[in-house]
C-alpha cells in the first residue's frame, strides 16, 4: 500500500486491532490486508450492510472488524480450523462481539444451509483459494437481491500473474492453486446476471453484484 495513503487510513486503526494484526504477523495468519478493508467497510456502509455470510474466520480479525461498523450487523462465519476456532472464540469474547458474530465450526462445503440465514446483503469468500468456485455457487442463493460477494486474494500474492507467464519459480502446489484462482476470476466474469469489479489492492479483490 503507498506509505501515505497507509498512515491516513491508520489513524483509525485501535490498540486492540494491532495486537491482533501482530498476532497475526507472528504466527502467519493470513488477515485481510489494509486497504482491502477499508474497501470492504466502505462498501458495508454505503450498501447499509446489515447480514454478512464470511467463508474463512481464521482469528475472527476480519469478522471483528466488520462488526464494530455498527450494532445492527450480525455475522455467520464459517471456520473448519479447530485450532483458529478456539483462538477467534477467545477474541470475539474479548471484544464483546458474541451476540453480532455467530462462528461455526465446520467445513463450508459441508454446512447444511438450513443452519445459516436465508438471506445474506454481503457474503465474504475469504477460505481455501482451490475452492472459491464451489463456495461461490454453494452460496450465492443465499444473496439477497441488492447484495454483494467480495472476494479476497484473487492475486495470490502475485502467483496468479506468475502462472500465466512461466511459473517456472512456483511449486507445482502453488501453480495449481494459482490456476484455480485464474479460473475463478473468469467464472466471475462469464455469470450473465453478475457484474464483477476487480481491484488491484490488498492482495487483490473482487466485488461482484447482481446486474
Ligand atoms: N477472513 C480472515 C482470514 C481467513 S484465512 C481475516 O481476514 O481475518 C482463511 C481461513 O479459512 C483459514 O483459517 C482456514 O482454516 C479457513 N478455511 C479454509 N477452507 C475452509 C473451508 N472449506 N471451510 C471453512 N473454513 C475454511
Ligand atoms: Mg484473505
């Protein structure tokens, strides 16, 4: 992110969101990058986001902050990690978010939509890059006629760009992911009722809405 642009966008971040950043540095979990959030609450803001589906909750960081937005959001989020499950539980005590954020241990490819809301103004795919197609069309009935998907790290770091090109650098595990996630953004943009806008920030988003 440009350094300015970084300190402008800082200013709001809170003590108890770094310690959580710096959680996340140490002990390499992936959390949305910066600026990715300040997309992903600005489009919560403007669209009057009230119902949030999130694929992937790792240490809740991301579900955390889309619900101090306002206390009207509620958030399902899906986590399969036993591990990160206990860590994002501890941290949406600590925050007092428990009423707002429901976490749900399990696979997203294994939930039973009956236990999710029947409808969601933004769903967020935000888990394992191989899948991103399934959970998109598992989950897309479940988007409410105004809403949106925001899709996280459709660059991959760069690996996407770098698998087109020769990928002679990347581990075989990490073209076939990267190729997956290629896949994906075309999906995206083939969907006859869907508009897809990709944006080079963070480590790549994709906002898709209902034409
Ligand atoms: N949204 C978080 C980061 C999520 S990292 C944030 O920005 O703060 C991706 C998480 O998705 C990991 O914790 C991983 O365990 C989880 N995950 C991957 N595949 C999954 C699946 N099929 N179902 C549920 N969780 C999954
Ligand atoms: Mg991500």
């Amino acid at each position: 992110m440009n350094p300015y642009i970084e300190t402008l966008n800082r200013n709001k971040a809170t003590k108890a969101f770094i310690e959580l950043e710096n959680y996340a540095s140490v002990h390499q979990v992936p959390i949305i990058q910066y600026e990715s959030l300040m997309m992903l609450q600005m489009l919560i803001r403007t669209k009057r986001v009230k119902t949030i589906l999130e694929i992937g909750t790792a240490i809740a960081y991301s579900a955390l902050q889309m619900a101090t937005l306002s206390e009207e959001i509620t958030i399902d989020t899906l986590e399969r990690d036993e591990k990160m499950v206990a860590l994002a539980t501890k941290n949406i005590q600590q925050f007092g978010k428990q009423t707002q954020i429901h976490l749900h241990f399990v696979d997203a490819l294994e939930i039973e939509l009956d236990e999710l809301q029947p409808q969601y103004d933004l769903i967020f795919i935000d888990a394992a890059k191989a899948q991103y197609q399934k959970f998109f069309e598992r989950f897309v009935p479940l988007l409410a006629p105004g809403g949106i998907v925001v899709t996280d790290n459709i660059l991959f770091h760069g690996c996407v760009e770098q698998s087109l090109s020769d990928g002679l650098n990347l581990s075989k595990n990490v073209q076939h992911l990267a190729k997956k996630i290629d896949q994906y953004n075309h999906f995206l943009n083939t969907l006859p009722e869907m508009e897809t806008y990709y944006f080079d920030i963070g480590d790549g988003l994709a906002i898709t809405m209902r034409k």
